[in-house]
C-alpha cells in the first residue's frame, strides 16, 4: 500500500504562467501517494511535460518517470536559450534533426505560415486528439496545438503549447523555441496541402492562367501533390515581407533570453 508523501515543487521562467497568481516564483506542497511519477506532481498543476526541459530532484537531474517521494525538493525548468546545461539529463536526448509539425484544429493559418517557410506541416480539422498523437508518434512530429490536455498525453513527446492568439507571433514562437531561422527553406512547399512545389515550364501550364497572368509572368510553380500553379505575383512581395519579418523577430528575441529568475 502507497504511503501518503508530501513533496515541494518549484516552477521558474514562463513554467510559472501557467500556475495560479499567488503560486507563481513559489514552493508548492504537493500531497500524493508515493512513490509517484515526477511528470504526474507536473502535470497536475497544469504544466504540459512538452514545455518541461530539465527536472532536478533534490539536486539531481531525472527524467519525467522518476519517482517522486516524500520530502522531495523537485525543480522544474523550461528550455533554455543561453544556458549551458550539457552536465544535465535533458527530457528529449534524442532531437528531432529535421523538424516536422502537425498542428492541431485551432492552428490552421500557423500551419499554413510554416509551410510558407519550407517546413513539413500536417493539419487536419477533422481528426481526433487520439489519432493526432498516433499519427504525430508514428512520423516523429512535433505537436502544435493550443490544448494543454492534448500535450499531456504519455504518448507525446515533442511537443509546443501555443497560448498567444495572432498566428504571426505563433510562428515567431514557434521559430525561436524549435530554433529554425537557419533551416527554412521558403517558398519551396504548397501552403494549401503540404506537398513540394517544383519549377514547371509555362507551356505546361498556360491553359491554366489567365492571359494577363501569361503576360507578365515567364516562371512558374507547381505543387507535387495538388497541381496548385504559383508565381511571383503582388501577393508574392507581401509574404515575403511576412516571412523576412517573422525570422527577424525571432532573432531579435533569441538575442535577449530570459534570465533564470528564482
């Protein structure tokens, strides 16, 4: 029979944003059965295990299941920027090298601004949060979703939770956190279904454009999986100021991390 165990816990950085106002930059006396998992004391204050990067238990750097027991010092960290913690056990040893995303329901137009950047990004407003984890696990993707229920899954192990509402600072968050300003490839993807889009002569094409599109235009694109035909066009220049604004904000903002605050 489990014993009843008390055990501290401390939150720092932006982990802190999803506790209550009056826990936040607090220790936190967490009642459990012990021995517990440490991800489970985690996840019920309400922070994602996907946002979690390094645990350290009295002292000592564990993983999500370690088990927690009574009188426990537990501190928990998010990701950090400019910090050198290669001593520690980190949660994820194994990175995904070339980032893939699915995002979830609520994500649509984010989905759509990271395909614009070149990167793999599935979206299904159809699908269920169980089939999402199983097909994001199968094809080792980073989750996006807005649904921290969704990121608390066991099965989930990359993962980002999206709290901001404007799908431009969605992705700038998204391109900081998955560090990806120096791996986007832009205008190389079909923004409406995901597949590559290749360079494709006019003549195989011309039935489908319009004869002032014909024109003006002598290179064009076309996408792998729809057959959607692109060119650079006046909307061309408006996201490619979209794409260059994203990557600077995303820089601006790696080059000033948050500090550790305890």
């Amino acid at each position: 029979m489990n014993a009843m165990a008390t055990a501290t816990i401390r939150f720092y950085e932006e982990l802190n944003d999803y506790l209550p106002k009056p826990l936040r930059r607090h220790d936190i006396a967490v009642r459990f059965d012990s021995p517990c998992p440490v991800r489970h004391l985690i996840e019920t204050q309400g922070v994602p295990h996907t946002e979690v990067e390094i645990i350290l238990i009295n002292g000592i750097s564990v993983d999500l299941e370690a088990p927690a027991r009574d009188a426990d010092r537990i501190s928990v960290y998010p990701m950090f920027e400019a910090l050198d913690i290669s001593p520690l056990l980190r949660l994820r040893p194994r990175p995904l090298r070339e980032p893939r995303f699915f995002a979830d329901a609520q994500l649509g137009r984010l989905a759509r601004h990271l395909r614009l950047l070149g990167f793999d990004t599935r979206y299904q407003n159809s699908i269920d949060d169980a089939e999402l984890v199983r097909q994001a696990v199968a094809e080792r993707r980073i989750i996006l979703s807005r649904d921290r229920a969704l990121l608390m899954r066991r099965d989930v192990s990359h993962g980002l939770h999206l709290r901001l509402d404007d799908p431009q600072e969605q992705l700038i968050h998204v391109i900081r956190r998955c560090d990806l300003a120096r791996s986007s490839h832009p205008f190389t993807r079909c923004i409406e279904c995901n597949h590559r889009i290749e360079a494709i002569a006019i003549q195989q094409v011309e039935q489908r454009l319009q004869p002032e599109t014909i024109a003006s235009f002598d290179e064009f694109w076309q996408c792998t999986g729809c057959g959607r035909v692109y060119w650079k066009g006046s909307h061309y220049e408006r996201l490619r100021q979209r794409v260059a604004a994203a990557l600077r904000h995303a820089a601006r903002q790696a080059q000033n991390p948050h500090a550790v605050r305890y």
